[in-house]
C-alpha cells in the first residue's frame, strides 16, 4: 500500500524539478494508481522515469496552433532577421515541442514561403517527455494533427501511412529535437542563444516561482522574440521583456 505521504513527497518533487503543478486530487489519485500498479518510485539521486512524466504532462498540439505566430514570423521576424549582416544561421527554439508539431509547422511556412532567405534557418524542439520526442523524430501524425493545414500541403510534404500522415524530409531547413527539462542549466548551456523562442502552452502548468525562473533562463539565452501562447504567464514576460504591438499581444522582444 502506498501511503498519502508518499505521493504528496513525489508531487512536490515533480513541481520543484520540472515545474508542473499537481495539487488536486485527481493529480494525487492519479500518481497513487501509477505506483500502486508496479510504476517506479524513482529514489531521490535517480531521474524521475519517463513514464510518470508522461503520465503528468499534457501534450496537446497540432499543426498551425496560434497560426497567427507562424505569420508574424515568416513575415516579420524572418525579413528582419535576414537583413542582419551576419552568415550565421538564424536560431528557433520551441520550447516545449511536444510531438513536434510547431517545429514542423514553422519548417513548412518556411518550405512555402514567396522569398527563400539568405541566412539558413534551424529550429531546434525540446520537450521534457521522451516518448513525445521520439514521436517527433519520426513525424507520424494523426488526421486530428493535420486538421488545419490544406490538402495541398499534406499532398506536398506528407506521405499516407495506414490511418496517419507522415512527414516527409523538409531540404532546407535544419529541424532537430532533443529531450531535455527547461530548468536543466546543462541543457542551456549546451543549446547556446536563440533569436526566437517559441514557448507555449507551458508555462500555464508552471507557478509563478517557476515561471520566473524559466523566463530567466529565456532572458540568457535569447537575442530577439518571445512568443508565448495566450493562455501563459503574460504578467511577467511584461515585466522582463518588451511586450510588441501586434494584433494578439503575446509577441515580446530582449
Ligand atoms: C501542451 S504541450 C505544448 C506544445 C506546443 N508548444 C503547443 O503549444 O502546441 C506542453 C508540453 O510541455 C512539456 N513540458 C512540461 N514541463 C516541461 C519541462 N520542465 N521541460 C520541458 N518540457 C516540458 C510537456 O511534456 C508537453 O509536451
């Protein structure tokens, strides 16, 4: 039998060492059921095993989420950026990528976009859950992933797999994920700086602690955009970024 203590000392190790809140009950019912029937109860030097971190992350995405991002990106950002005299590569981050559906969908704005820039172009996922990861690595995607793009793209650049879609290798733009937890400094340390971050629908399940520690980290290792979703912890991007008139308001820059 697993007792109540043991479950709260775990959730409160999951919010301290990956951010995401788990106060209600169902949280702790649903940790309790995953220890009752023979899950790991990770020692206190020991990682905490992928399988709990899937059970408490939620890895909703699809293609084109936020749409609106990919446009001020491929229309804005991009032409400013390519400007810049330098030869180095343009750096994107999403973090979170869960299964890599933001990654992709800025990689196929860019494959369909008018003008091909001078600057080459990497985007980099990163996503705390392994499984998510190796899902992106692979590109599989349900109809229910695809539902926004047109019939033209999934014709360009997907192939018919069974019931799902998978896409197909994107020539030209670098895109790339790894697993990894936000508030790991040896993973910052290793993916360098970025001119844009996208971070969505993350930091909803973070407090405000964490959320600050996080930006912190953003405010390091970017020089340029902070895109974060409409749900997130816009108080304090205010605070430590310059919040930019665009229509939806959840654009910041360094
Ligand atoms: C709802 S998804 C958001 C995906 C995508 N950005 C979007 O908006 O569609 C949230 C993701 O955050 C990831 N996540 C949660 N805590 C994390 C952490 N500490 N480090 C990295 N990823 C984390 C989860 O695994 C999950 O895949």
């Amino acid at each position: 039998m697993i007792s109540d203590a043991t479950v709260t000392e775990l959730l409160k190790r999951i919010g301290k060492e990956i951010g995401i809140v788990l106060s209600r009950q169902s949280d702790h019912d649903r940790v309790a059921r995953y220890l009752e029937n023979g899950g790991v109860l990770p020692s206190k030097d020991r990682p905490l095993p992928s399988e709990l971190i899937t059970l408490v992350t939620t890895n909703e995405t699809y293609f084109e989420r936020e749409s609106h991002h990919f446009d001020y990106l491929l229309n804005t950002i991009f032409p400013e950026l390519d400007n810049e005299a330098s030869s180095s590569a343009i750096r994107i981050l999403c973090a979170p990528c869960s299964s890599g559906e933001e990654a992709y969908s800025i990689a196929l704005r860019i494959m369909e976009h008018s003008r091909r820039f001078v600057r080459s172009i990497e985007v980099i996922g990163i996503d705390i859950s392994e499984e998510v990861i190796d899902k992106a690595r692979v590109g599989r995607y349900s109809q229910r992933s695809i539902h926004a793009l047109s019939p033209q793209i999934v014709s360009r650049y997907f192939i018919h797999e069974e019931r799902d879609y998978r896409i197909l290798p994107l020539h030209g733009v670098d895109v790339r994920f790894q697993a990894g937890n936000v508030f790991d400094i040896a993973l910052w340390n290793q993916l360098g700086r970025f001119d844009v971050i996208f971070s969505r629908n993350m930091m909803i399940y973070f407090d405000k602690e964490k959320n600050r520690e996080l930006l912190t980290r953003f405010k390091e290792h970017l020089n340029g955009y902070l895109i974060i979703g409409h749900a997130d912890d816009h108080l304090q991007s205010r605070e430590m970024f310059t919040p930019l008139r665009t229509d939806k308001g959840n654009i910041y820059h360094t």
